[in-house]
C-alpha cells in the first residue's frame, strides 16, 4: 500500500520549494492549499462560503482572498468556520488522487495545516520544514506583498514549530538550499525502506 508522507511547515518556510525537491526525484506530489484554493471557485463552495461569511467578502459574485484572509486570520472561529467547508472536499480530493497512485510506495502530501486539521493522523512519516520567523516573514511579505502585521496575523493561527518537531519524524531547516537538498536525499533514502 502507498505510504503517505506528510511536508508541512509554517507560512514562508519554503514548504512547497522543499517538496518539489522530492518532486524531482520522481515523488508523486499532493499540493493540499493548491486544491483547496481550487475548491474555494467551485460552485457549491461559493455559495457555502457566501452564506457563511456575507456580501463583504465577495468580489463580482466570487470569494474574494484577500477579503476573507483579513477576516479568518483575525477570528479563530472564522477560520474554524471557513475549514470546515473546505478541509472535507480537500480530504476527498486526496483521497481521489491516492488511489490513483498506487504504483509508487510512497507520496508527499503537502499542507500548511497538516497538524490543524488533523490530516497528520492518516501520515505515515511527517517532515517538517523550518526557518527563523524573521526570514519567513520577509519571504511572505516579497512573495504575497503584504504587510509584517499581516504576515503575523498567519504565522498567529498556526501551531508554532515547536508544537509541530514533537509530532514530527524529520526536520528540514530550509536557509540553505544546498544543505536542504542534503537532506532531502538523506530522508529519501530512509523513506525507501519503510
């Protein structure tokens, strides 16, 4: 049976740069904020979201990001509110995508919010990726161009690194690609023999 390995790390830690490392070794890759971004422009998810959040999170008839970010960063409820619309359709997406990869002994499955979710249950391995805060921070604000505060806001609602190592079997300091494409092979070699 396909193993499931799980690569998560808090925003601006590189997770997604890490997980295609092992996308270029061959590694099947679920991309889990991918499709839930995906699933947010689904008709029934639009509507759901509607209801749940209102008008002033719509632009032109659709979930707008931007607006419903300021809102579920702020309120825990709302962010409890807006994954439990999303988190069961991403569940069964994977769930989808995983029967059809039952070729390869093992996939990364990579999620933000591996741990939040709960989805950390159904991993066999989990590796984790980490960087200092103030070198995430700066990453977010270039990539997404959006204020410190802002980035606070997300780094905020999710478990720190700390309550994440406990859980986790590797751990990937990504400040240095080089070393981290090091340890990317040295975990693969350990995940070719579970």
């Amino acid at each position: 049976m396909t193993k499931i390995i799980g690569l998560t790390g808090g925003i601006g830690s590189g997770k997604t740069t890490i997980a295609n490392l092992f996308k270029l070794h061959g590694i099947p890759l679920y991309i889990a904020d991918d499709e839930a971004k995906a699933i947010l422009y689904t008709e029934e998810v639009i509507k759901e979201v509607h209801q749940a959040f209102g008008d002033s999170i719509m632009t032109d008839g659709l979930p707008d990001k931007a607006k419903l970010s300021s809102v579920v960063f702020k309120e825990p409820e709302k962010l409890q509110m807006l994954n439990e619309i999303i988190h069961p359709k991403v569940k069964k997406h994977f769930k989808d995508w995983l029967d059809r990869q039952n070729d390869s002994p093992f996939i990364i499955r990579e999620a933000a919010i591996l741990f939040e979710s709960g989805s950390y249950k159904d991993c066999d391995k989990i590796i984790l990726v980490t960087a200092p805060v103030d070198l995430r921070i700066e990453r977010v604000m270039k990539r997404d161009g959006v204020s410190r505060e802002k980035v606070l806001e997300r780094i905020n609602s999710q478990w720190s690194d700390d309550k994440k190592a406990v859980l986790s079997d590797f751990i990937i300091e990504n400040t240095n690609l080089d070393k981290a494409q090091k340890e990317v092979d040295r975990i693969l070699k350990i995940l070719k023999n579970i």
